[in-house]
C-alpha cells in the first residue's frame, strides 16, 4: 500500500485461492464502496477505483479510474 490511501466501507483485498500473489497498491488511490481487488492485481498512482467494482489478477495504469467487473470485459 502506498501513502495517500483511502478505503471506503466493504472494501476486500485479498489473494485468490490457491495463490499466493495479492494486490499492490500505488500512492495516492481511492477505493470506494464494495470494490474488490482479487489475487495478483497492479493498481498504479493517482487511482480511483469505482463502488461496486471487481478486479481479479487485473493492472490499472498511473491516474485511471477503474469500473465495472473487469473479468467480464476482456
């Protein structure tokens, strides 16, 4: 975890099953309500990842807003 880090209530960080790779997180990130971070996820600086968003073994470049369940999207 870098320094600036904000979490909302409901957040979950965690690895996967099995694995032993868990998310990293850069300075400056908001994570909001219910979002969750699976596994060997790379979140960069200047971040803010959306309520309700789920990412698994996913990397979020410098200054994005990361939404939605990205699993599914790929």
């Amino acid at each position: 975890f870098g320094d600036f880090l904000v979490v909302y209530h409901s957040v979950t960080v965690g690895g996967k099953v099995g694995e032993f790779k868990y998310p990293q997180i850069g300075k400056d990130v908001t994570l909001y309500a219910n979002s969750t971070l699976i596994g060997d996820c790379k979140i960069g600086n200047r971040v803010v990842i959306g309520a309700n968003t789920l990412l698994i073994s996913q990397e979020v470049p410098d200054g994005h807003l990361a939404i939605g369940q990205y699993p599914n999207n790929r």
